[in-house]
C-alpha cells in the first residue's frame, strides 16, 4: 500500500537540523512510508495485541478480583504509565552510541514478553508492582530507539505520515488485543490467567517478527552533530524547541488522565457489567487506526505542535461529557470513546514527529526521550493524584478537576509552543511540509 521511494536531493533548513533531511526531485512524489517503518509497524502490531490483552483486563482485575482501591489502583496505574520514564534516556543515549537502536528495542521487547507470564503468579500488590514495572522499563527502553528508527528511514517531509502509519498499525494490535482478551473471558475458566499465558506468547512472536524482519540500520550512519560533543544530552536540553516540547508534554500530561481511569469511570457512569469492560478499549482504538494516518498527513501540512495543541481540546470535550449529567446512552459512550482516540491520533506519533524535526540524527533517540520522558514522568504523577483525588471526592468531581487542570496548561502549552522570531527561517527557506 505504501511503497518508499528514495530518489532525493539533499536539502537543509534551520528549522531541521537532521543533517540527512531530503527533498524530493521535481516532478515527483514525496516518499510515502519505507518497508523499515511497516516492518516496525507489524512488530508494535503484535506487540500491542499482547500489550492491551493484559491492559484491558487489569483495571478490573485489580479492582475487582483482587480488591484494590481507586488509590491503590492509582499507584499501580502510576507505575505501569510512568516507571518507563526512568529508564526511556536510557534507551535513547545507548541508541545513540551502543550497539544501534535495533539491539535495544529487541532488548526492550524481549523484557516486557518475559513479565506477562510472571503475572500468573503475582497475586499482591507488591509483587505486582514490580511485575508492572519490569514490563514498563522494557516499553521505556524499546520507545525512543523505535521512533529514531522511524524517524530516520523516512524524508522529514513525510515524518508525520511515516508515524501516523506506524501508529496505526499499532492501534490495530490494541484493537485486536481486547477482542482476544473478552473471547478468552466469555469462554475460558479462570479467564484472567488465559489473558496472560496467551497475552505471553504473542508477546514473544512480536520479539521474533523485530529480530528477523527489522533492518539494523534504517539510516546511513549519521555523522558528528555540531554542538553534541561529548555530551548530547546537554546538547540536547540546549536547543530551545527541545525544552519547549518537553515543557508542554510535562504540563498538558500533569492532566491526562489514564486510560484506565478513564474507562472506570465510563464503565460506573453506563452501568456496564464487567465481562463487556474489555470492549471499551475498543472504541478509543477504532478512531486512533482510523484517523492516525490522515491527522499525520494534516500534521505535516499545518503543523505538528498545533495539531498537537489541538488532539488535547478533543481530551477536554472527552472529559466534558464525563462530567456533564448528559444520563445513560450508548451515544455518549460511543462519543467519548471517539473523542478519546482522536485526542491520541492527534498528540502521539506527532509529537515524535514534531521532536525528531527539533534534534540532529545523530541524537535523535536521546532527543525524542527527553521530550517521552517529561511526558510519562507527568503522567505518572497524573495517575498518583487522580487516583487520591477519587478516594477524597469521587469520580465524576475528580475528573471535573482534571478538566480545568487541563484548560489551564493548554492555555500555557500554546504560549509555551509559540516559535522565537530568532528560530523563524525567512519564507523563501521553508517548506510547510515540514513544519514541526
């Protein structure tokens, strides 16, 4: 469907310092998506069905099964979303100078198959946690190296439509992935550790697919970055883009609320049983593979941080409905879990986008963990104060907080994203396909 061609003219801008950004000759078409990034779309496709088996049963299972409070499950959710912060600059930086991002995306991969199966015997929440946690660090160390991958098979030009193709293939694992996971509840006794034996061995398919269908290089070798020296990561945090991203991610993630939390509360305001939970995930995923691609290529058109901008205003109205005593219906379930997918097929590969666009190729995977980082660490403490804010207030009042939370830093994300006249090359000098 998508066919990589790679006839192109070197080209710089100050705006994009990857010093292998391309254009394409006269006369013809931009490259769509090389076979690199399908061949990483198919392994996130695997790995996601085993990924969203397990995530789609977990809040229940915590909750339910095992009797954890909303605070309780928030410090789980806090762990499973926000402990990959801690290791993702790892990842980036042995990326960067290891034995290449292939090695450790494989090795990220290869952690998190091995925890599924270990959740057949965690039964407290200590064990648990760390069950979660390895799982986690393993997402944190595969994150970065994959999206430089991404990000250096593809023109600049076409970034956002490279990871809206990548996202999508992903979101079609997470569609896939709680189907499976309700099949085995429906037909399978003891059906939470069915979901986790076969949540494992499609994990461990996933790895296999990365290690034999995956170029190592996606990319000639980049060559010496002005300005990295010795020391990338302060390379990195001195370009001003840089710091403006991660200081928009941080704010705009302090109030994103997690899946989980947010598929509880749909799940207590529609009165659902807990054998059809699992489906929720669906409709999130169902607008995400629909709109990934198409809000790529808008991304690239009008720009990545607008549209990024603009992915948390369909969060907001997503939130809004939760709150709003709208009663019952299946409309306003439907709605919402639309409103949901759109928010992240128009925040998560175009914010990668929008990062790669801001460092040199030869820091891309300590670059684009900086800004996952700000991220996953907000998120984490998201979760943490969501889920004491339940405890307190309930629900419905906790998420009406995380609204005005969330007016307020995409007020600021917008001042935060708005271009130095110093950092705007003249006209004539920049393409508006590739605006970050």
């Amino acid at each position: 469907m998508y066919v990589a061609d790679s006839r192109t003219t070197p080209d710089r801008t100050p705006d994009h310092p990857d010093t292998a950004g391309r254009r394409p000759l006269p006369g013809r078409r931009a490259a769509a998506v090389p076979g690199a990034v399908l061949a990483l779309g198919t392994v996130s496709l695997v790995t996601d069905v085993s990924s969203e088996m397990v995530a789609a049963v977990l809040p229940l299972y915590l909750v339910a099964e095992l009797g954890l409070s909303p605070l309780g499950f928030g410090l789980l959710d806090g762990v499973y979303n926000g402990v990959s912060a801690l290791v993702r600059l790892v990842g980036g930086r042995l990326s960067d100078r290891g034995g290449g991002p292939k090695a450790v995306a494989l090795a990220g991969y290869g952690l998190s198959a091995l925890c599924k199966p270990l959740l057949l015997v965690a039964h407290s929440m200590p064990l648990i946690g760390a069950v979660l946690a390895a799982d986690r660090t393993g997402k944190g160390l595969r994150t970065a190296p994959r999206d430089a991958m991404i990000s250096l098979a593809c023109e600049p030009g076409a970034r956002g439509r490279a990871f809206g193709v990548h996202r999508a293939m992903d979101t079609a694992g997470a569609l896939l992935g709680p189907l499976v996971a309700f099949m085995i509840l429906r037909a399978a006794a003891g059906g939470y550790d069915a979901v986790f034996t076969v949540s494992g061995c499609v994990a461990v398919l996933g790895v296999l697919v990365l290690l034999l269908f995956v170029p190592g290089r996606t990319a000639a070798p980049p060559g010496p970055a002005p300005g990295v020296g010795r020391a990338p990561l302060r390379a990195v945090l001195r370009r001003p883009a840089v710091r403006r991203l991660t200081g928009c991610a941080v704010l705009l993630g302090l109030t994103t609320v997690s899946d989980s939390f947010l598929y509880l509360t749909l799940q207590r305001r529609l009165g659902l049983s807990e054998a059809w939970f699992p489906l929720l995930p669906l409709g999130t995923a169902s607008a995400f593979l629909l709109l990934a691609v198409p809000l790529g290529v808008v991304a690239d058109r009008v720009g990545r941080r607008r549209l990024f901008l603009c992915g948390h205003l369909a969060l907001l109205a997503a939130y809004g409905l939760l709150v709003a005593p709208l009663g019952e219906s299946a409309a306003l379930c439907c709605l919402v879990l639309a409103l949901h997918g759109s928010f992240y097929a128009a925040t998560d590969g175009v914010l990668a986008a929008a990062t790669a666009d801001a460092v040199p190729s030869a820091v891309r995977g300590t670059g684009l963990a900086v800004v996952q980082t700000g991220q996953a660490a907000a998120r984490f403490v998201c979760s943490i104060a969501f889920g004491a804010a339940w405890t307190v207030w309930g629900d419905r009042t906790a998420l009406g907080a995380a609204a005005a939370g969330l007016v307020v830093s995409t007020a600021a994300g917008a001042l935060l994203l708005r271009p130095a006249p110093a950092e705007s090359p003249p006209t004539s000098h920049r393409s508006p396909s590739v605006e970050p």
